[in-house]
C-alpha cells in the first residue's frame, strides 16, 4: 500500500456539503440574495446542517467552492474575500461554522487563475496555505485550471501540501491532480497519495443520471488501477458532489447514487439547497447503515465483480469479515427485473463460508435472513435502481 499523506488526517472519507453544482458562480446578490456565493449562504447552511441532523450523522465540512475571493489580491499580496458578499471575512465565517460544531473548506487553484478566473495561487503557495490557517480553515480544495504545464501541475500539488503541512494546522487536502493529468498522461496514485487526502478522478457531476452513469462506468473500467490504492488517509473522488434533493434524478437513481458512492468509499460532500430538502431525500443522505458502509474502517475500495447486460454486482469488503454487496439495474425501460447471483462469488468464496446473515439497506431496510455458502440470491431492482445489502 501506498504511505498516506502524513497528516493523519481523513482516516475514513470525508464527509460535508459543498456550494459547487447547486450554487455554481452566482455572484449577483441583489438578484438572487439566496442563491448567492455569500457569507450568508453558508451562515444558512451551517445552521441547517447543526440542527436537522446533518453533523450528527456524520457530515462535518461545510465547503465554499470557486468565486468567493475578490478580483485581486490584497496590498501584502494576500488571497481576500468578496467585500460585499462576504462582509466578515473568512476568519469571521470560520468561528461561525466552528461554534455550530462543523468545519469549513475553501478553494483555491494550483494555477494563476481559478477556472472561474479568480486569483490562483501559482507562485504563493506558502502565503495562500498559511493563510488559510491563520483563517482557521480545515479543508483546501485545490483545482487544476491554468498552468502552463504538467510539471508546473506536479510541483504546485506537491509544494502546496508541503505548505499546508508546515503551517501546523490540521487541513485536509483535496485535489484535482490526477483528473488535469489524464487526457495526456497515467497518473502516478503512489505519488499522488504521499501528498493528497483524496483525489478527484473524472468531470464534474451534473445532476443528471447520464453523468452518474458515466462516473460508474469510468470508475469500473479503471478499477484495476484505482481500487488499490484507496485507503485510510488517501481516497479516489469520483467528483465532489451527491447531487440527491436537487433535480434531475429519480428516486431510484438516487438510491443509486447514494449506495454506489458507499461502496466506492468516496467522499460524500452534498451539493443541494438544506433549507429546501424533501423528506426523502433527507432520509436517504442521513441513513446511518449506508454512512456506516461508505465510512468503514477497513477503508478498502469496492469494485464490479460481474456485469450481466443490464445488471452489474459490486462488492466492498468491510471491518468484521463483512461485505456490501450492490446490485445495480443500468436499463432505463419496462419495468422492475429480477436478477439472481450465486453467494459463492462473493469475497473469493469467503463472505459465505460456510453460511452468512444478509441484510438488504437500500431501497429500504430489512432482514433477508441466513443463507448457505451454496445458495442463491434473488433480488428484483427497479430501472437505473440499485438493492445494497450487507453480508
């Protein structure tokens, strides 16, 4: 296994809510005071996450995205907020979200802009990290826009962790490194995980099922690479955002989503509107067996065992000699299929030698009962639906 970065931080994924899909750059407060990146926003959210339960099962990092900063840099040459839509100032928002219990992230860029064009922190890596801890500030995302090469990428991940180690504050660190390098050339997970706390891999989510689809899919034709190296202090992020209470997915797909990034050990960092969540919704992002599989402590990746036209079984060993096992139905017409897995190819031949307990978790709890090492399993999954158990 590759060394984690030596933080000691991120033992399991990490866990919060971020203003990037559903908020985007909208910078306009006098036109859209609610949807505005604004030190108002978070104020809101902090106050949602403390009282509807959200910290409490287990989201604790409340994240601003691209677009907080102002057009340019102060007189000593130091990053600074949006006067007007954060009248405060990050240090006074950071107390706010810690008096409520939580943490807060920020954003900045390894290169001389943002994406969205804001200042970048090419060439200020040191200034930037200790910065952002003399702030008070627990997470840094770190996106890729705007440098003038890959080695220039490479160094700036590399000096920036080293800066943010030195400042003596406990930051998480999240980067964009492997996703910049890609299209040119394989990244090197060993490497990359001696300085980040997660990763981000594939395009940003959208809230849409084909962008949901398309992360699945990538992340199964790479696994062999990517699987591995995930760990406790290290984790592939498939893209920052669950995008469930928002617009564009079913139920099903939700379910899907939420069950398919616990199997993923991914981090989960929510991206919707907490002031107007449905019910459903809320269920479905503070169900603790769920949270439990994504946050367990073996902290080992899960991977497609097996694709079948439509259906496709996953698995993720667990503490305990457990598994989560998802079974996922990719049609998108008719209705409900059955799909039927013999217990024998999960865990090697392990998981059920020589008997087991099988729990079904989503779409709803319930006891399935004991089943033989021989035995079969029958489940019937709704289109672009998943069944997560745990064995």
């Amino acid at each position: 296994a590759a060394l984690a970065l030596d933080n000691g931080l991120a033992r399991t994924p990490p866990m919060g809510w971020l203003h990037w899909e559903r908020f985007l750059c909208a910078t306009d407060c006098a036109a859209e005071p609610r949807r505005c990146v604004s030190e108002q926003l978070f104020v809101e959210m902090a106050d949602r996450m403390a009282a509807e339960g959200w910290r409490d099962a287990g989201y604790e990092f409340i994240c601003i995205d691209d677009c907080w900063m102002a057009p340019t840099r102060d007189k000593q040459g130091r990053l600074q907020a949006d006067p007007k839509r954060f009248p405060g100032g990050i240090r006074k928002l950071a107390d706010y979200v810690h008096s409520k219990g939580l943490k807060l992230g920020i954003y900045s860029d390894v290169g001389n802009k943002t994406c969205a064009g804001f200042p970048g922190s090419y060439n200020h890596y040191d200034l930037d990290a200790q910065t952002f801890a003399s702030w008070g500030v627990d997470l840094l995302k770190f996106d890729g826009c705007n440098s003038e090469s890959l080695d220039l990428l490479a160094e700036g991940y590399r000096r920036m962790s080293v800066a943010l180690n030195r400042t003596g504050r406990s930051i998480v660190y999240s980067c964009e490194w492997p996703f910049y390098l890609r299209p040119v050339q394989q990244p090197n997970y060993t490497e990359i995980k001696q300085y980040c706390n997660h990763w981000r891999n594939f395009y940003d989510v959208y809230d849409s099922w084909s962008s949901i689809k398309s992360i699945l899919d990538w992340t199964a034709l790479h696994q062999d690479t990517i699987v591995k190296i995930a760990g406790p202090g290290g984790w592939n992020d498939p893209d920052m955002a669950l995008v469930i209470g928002n617009f564009g997915l079913s139920w099903d797909q939700s379910v899907t989503q939420m069950a398919m990034w616990a199997i993923m050990a991914a981090p989960l960092f929510m991206s919707n509107d907490l002031r107007r969540i449905s019910p459903e919704a809320k269920w479905l992002l503070q169900n603790k067996e769920v949270i439990a599989i994504n946050q367990d402590p073996l902290g080992k990746q899960g991977y497609q065992l097996s694709k079948d036209k439509n259906f496709q079984l996953w698995e993720r060993p667990l503490s305990d000699r457990a598994y989560a096992v998802a079974v996922l139905n990719q049609q998108e017409i008719g209705g409900p299929q059955k799909f039927t897995f013999s217990l024998t190819f999960l865990g090697n031949g392990l998981a059920c030698n020589p008997a087991c307990s099988i729990r079904q978790v989503l779409p709803a709890s319930r006891d399935c009962g004991v089943y033989s090492w021989m035995s079969s399993l029958s489940v019937e999954v709704n289109p672009t639906g998943t069944v997560l158990l745990k064995v």
